[in-house]
C-alpha cells in the first residue's frame, strides 16, 4: 500500500466512526446541548469541520516550505480559537453544518489525492499537521458522543 492509500484509508476509517458515532439520531437529538460541556453533536459536527478547514489552510502553507502561525501567538491559544470558532458558528442551521461537513471533507480528500508523494511519507509536518487536524482528532469527539448516547440510555 502506498503513502497515500495508507493515509486516505486511515482517514476513511476514523471518518466513518465518527459518522457512526452519529447515525440514526434525530434532528431534535443532533440539537441538544450537554454532549461534550455545553455543545451538541450539531456543534461537534460544526467543530470537527472547521478543524479541517484549518487543514485545508496550513497543509499547502507547508507543503511550500513555510510554517502556519501558532494558535498561542495569533489567537491566545487553541482553546481561544475553538470558543471565536464556536460563536462565529453557533446560528448556522443543522443543514448547513451538514452541507459544509460534506463540502469541506471533500476538498481535504481532494487534497490528499493530489499532494505530493513524499510529503506522505514517513514522519513528515504535512502528515502531523494532518493526523492533528484529522483522524487523530475525529476519536476524541467520536468517544464523547457514543458516551452521550449511552448514558442516555441508562
């Protein structure tokens, strides 16, 4: 298997949990707060998206050589960044977060399929930014809605 095939399918397989996570709730479900702190699945939806989005701005910043700003310095930290993100996002409807998931997801796929061969190999910045971004990242919000799910349903 190639760099890329490896990559494309490792991220496949974490998206697909994450949609999973997800599947079969309501519209009304997907709304409530309290699944992670004050957010709803529709926001963790929203926050995963804008992380790619995130992706989609750093990754061709370094595949030209250069080094994207740290969230410290530009935003006072990724926490600062997520709550700025979380307000600017916070009105958009359901289906607007779900038609920008499917939109933004796309491109990054987009993305991996054309990047250069060795900025997919090895340990290389484009792959940790990525692996940050992405399918490192999709677990972590995947756990917290099946936990919801479940002590729903306790």
């Amino acid at each position: 298997m190639t760099p890329r095939e490896e990559l494309l399918k490792r991220l496949h397989r974490a998206w697909e949990a994450f949609h999973e996570s997800y599947a079969g709730l309501s519209d009304p479900d997907l709304l409530k707060a309290g699944v992670t702190g004050t957010w709803s699945v529709k926001d963790i939806i929203a926050h995963v998206t804008w992380w790619e989005e995130e992706a989609l701005t750093h990754l061709p910043v370094i595949l030209a050589g250069g080094r994207p700003p740290r969230y410290s310095v530009t935003y006072g930290g990724i926490d600062a960044f997520n709550a700025r993100m979380t307000e600017l996002r916070k009105d958009l409807s359901l289906g607007e977060v779900l038609r920008q998931r499917d939109l933004v997801h796309g491109r990054l796929v987009a993305l991996l399929e054309t990047a250069p061969e060795p900025a997919l190999a090895g340990q290389t910045r484009f792959r940790r930014r990525l692996r940050l971004d992405t399918y490192g990242h999709y677990p972590k919000h995947t756990r917290a809605i099946r936990a919801w799910r479940e002590r729903r349903l306790a």
